[in-house]
C-alpha cells in the first residue's frame, strides 16, 4: 500500500456528507463570534462560538486592529526572534503578566502552538510528564513531541487529584509536569485546581494549567486560578486569545527566567512568525475591556445556567458544570448528526462532536455574554420541537 492509500480509503466524511448530515466546515456569511450568525444565506442563533465576553466585535477592539494594520501592514514577515518582533507584542506580554500576576509573559502564534511549544520546551531526557486523561489535545501533542527528546508521558485521571497523588507518590524522578485544561472545552467542567496544587506542591511536581476556556470569564476575568484561589501557587498557565480575548494567538505566563528560556529554546516560538499586528492589537484591547469590566460577572454564566436548565427538563442528557459550555449527549453518532443538522435547519448552530474528540457523540453548546434572553428562549422552542417531533421524524423517514 503506497503512504496516499490511507487518503483514499478514508470515507468516514463522505458517508456522512451523502446522508446530508456532514456538519463540519461550515462556510459562514459574516462574523460567527455574537450571539446570531449567518450560514447558507440565513441567519442562525450560534450557540458554537468560544467568543465569551462577546468582544469580537466591540468598537474598541476593532478598531484597535483597523489602527494596528494601518500602522504596521497584515503581517510580521518573519520569527519574532529575528525579524517579526514588534512593539506591540512585548505590550501585550507586560499587560498580560500584569493582569494574571506573573513575572513575564510571551507570545505565541496560536494557542495550540503555545502549549506545543511549552510542553515540548520544558519536558526531556529523564523527565515525566503527567496529563489529565481529557487534557487538550494541544497538551497531548506537546508531551507526544516531548517523548522525542527523552520525556516519559503518564496520564492521570479525569480531574481526580487522587489519581495523580497515587502516581507521583511513585514516580522515579522529582522532574515532573502535571498539565491540565483550567475549563474543558468538551466536558464542560472545570479543573479542581487547589487540589491539583496541594498534590504538585506535596511530590515537588510543576503545574501547568491550560487556561483557554477560563480567562475572561471566571475570577474577575483573571480565569480558573484566581476563582480557586490559587494565586501564585501555579507556575505555568497558558491561554488562548482565540475565546474570551476575540482574537488570535495564545500566551504562557510564569517566572522570568522560565520565559527567557522559552523565548531562546521553544522551537513552536523560534520558527513561526510573529503574530499579525491586528491580531496582537484586538487581543490587548480585549484585555482592557476585561480589565475595566473585571468586577461584573459575565452574561455568559447566567445564560449558560438557563440554559442547561431549559434542556435539561426537556429531557436532554445535559452534563457540564457552571461553565459556558454544555455538552448535550445523544445514544449514536446518526442521532446527533441528524440534531445538529436538523437544528441548523431551524435556525441554531449548535458544534457536533464525535469520538476520539470526546468520550462520546455530543452537541456541545458555548454561551456568550451576547445570548439575551429573548435569543435563548427562541433556541430553546427550537430545541424542544427537535426532542417532540423534528427527530422522531427523522428516524421514521430513515
């Protein structure tokens, strides 16, 4: 079999796609990050978008990005090491280590790449590296990246401290990372992290929490950390700009020393270009809307609660926690391909996922400070006609 066979015995999508219920790769008409969005030339609720605090279009921050290419053009043009290092990104590292309590911060193209990048940097040769079972998949990747250099990679689980505490108490080498996701992005329940701290402290482990779904939105906006209390006590968050901060791009905060290492050494940093002007202007600018709005709790989390309510007396198998994000679970993969598209159909955008993404096939729902109520009560009608009559429908015509 020659290395392209794989490519053209894949037909899990087309199967999908000749049923009329492929729902990936959506080509929206317009932004998707508010609470209403356009797709197929009509206007959907979204009930999809990791836009949080809703600022992916607010005023200030577009027009700190219109300003930004204005000044400076689209792009970098080249590693931030060399080249494609600006002003405004060391302004976003000092604003960031600021606002979250760090000695220094730095930039990366992505979230994703930022946790590669950490990971990879900081785990080798006879170090171990422990993740939470449902970490991110940006978390995996880097400790599988890591493996390479020499790290061993250990897996812990689902937010059980005790777990972890039984593992460390054996592990062969004190050199140890623990990372876990602050919110998860799939499971919709947050990381129990003053436990996690107390087990990292007790075995002399360092703690990574990936803060991507927390920032923004938990902790007067500081995320997962401040709202258990913890800091100072975790050496090494990450984020993303591409949820609550409306943009692109993530960061790692930590000591200064740990950043210069990483500025010099993470090859995710050293090899990619520099984040766009725009991108690192929208973030520092959803950065101070958050700081100015930091003691006013987001509309997302009330609209979150009524929601998961709502569904939940409508039968839904309803999981998550108090969080943003809802996963709603269905029996098959046919069952919730046929909701999602039979709820696009009538007007909400709700993300489908499936196995190995998460344990099982679920819609997964993101509330934003955008979804007023009148918005959620018409998604939720939309909701109830699929459990009454829209899906026993659809299974008698299959």
């Amino acid at each position: 079999m020659d290395l392209l066979e794989k490519c053209r015995a894949y037909t899990r999508a087309d199967e999908a796609r000749d049923a009329g219920l492929y729902p990936y790769y959506p080509a929206f008409q317009g932004p998707s990050g508010g609470g209403q969005a356009v797709l197929d030339g009509a206007e959907v609720c979204m009930l999809g978008s990791s836009d949080y605090r809703a600022l992916s279009l607010n005023p200030q921050v577009v027009g700190a990005a219109q300003d930004a290419i204005a000044l400076l053009g689209t792009s970098t043009n080249g590693p931030r090491l060399l080249n494609g290092n600006l002003d405004l990104h060391e302004e976003l590292e000092a604003a960031l280590a600021g606002f979250f309590g760090y000695e220094a911060a730095l930039v990366f193209a992505t979230g994703y790449m930022t946790n590669l990048g950490v990971v990879s940097c900081l785990a080798g040769p006879g170090d171990q590296v422990y993740l939470d079972e449902r970490a991110h998949a940006s978390l995996v990747d880097g400790a599988r990246l890591a493996t390479a250099s020499g790290a061993a990679v250990r897996w812990f689980g689902h937010n059980d401290p005790d777990d972890l505490a039984r593992q460390l108490a054996t592990a062969p080498t004190r050199s140890v990372l623990v990372a876990t996701s602050g919110v998860f992005s799939v499971e919709g329940d947050q990381a129990p992290v003053a436990e996690l701290v107390a087990v990292c402290e007790e075995y002399g482990a360092t703690l990574l929490v990936d803060d991507a779904h927390g920032v923004g939105v938990f902790g007067r906006g500081r995320g997962v950390i401040e709202h258990a209390e913890m800091q100072g006590r975790v050496p090494l968050m990450t984020l993303t700009f591409s949820t609550a901060l409306a943009s692109q791009g993530g960061a790692v905060l930590a000591d200064a020393k740990t950043i210069d290492f990483l500025r010099h050494t993470s090859r995710p940093q050293i090899y990619s270009a520099g984040l766009s002007p725009a991108d690192t202007a929208a973030a520092h600018a959803a950065l101070r809307e958050i700081r100015r709005h930091a003691d006013r709790e987001p509309d997302a989390l009330a609209a979150a609660e009524h929601l998961r309510r709502a569904l939940g007396a409508l039968g839904y198998d309803v999981a998550g926690s108090a969080t943003p994000v809802i996963p709603v679970r269905f029996p098959d993969e046919v069952a919730v391909l046929a909701a999602q598209r039979l709820l696009v159909d009538h007007g909400v955008y709700t993300n489908a996922v499936l196995p190995p993404t998460g344990e099982g096939y679920q819609l997964t729902i993101a509330c934003t400070d955008a979804h007023t109520p009148d918005v959620l009560e018409a998604a939720i009608g939309v909701f109830a006609a699929l459990r009454k009559d829209l899906l026993p429908r659809y299974r008698r015509a299959a």
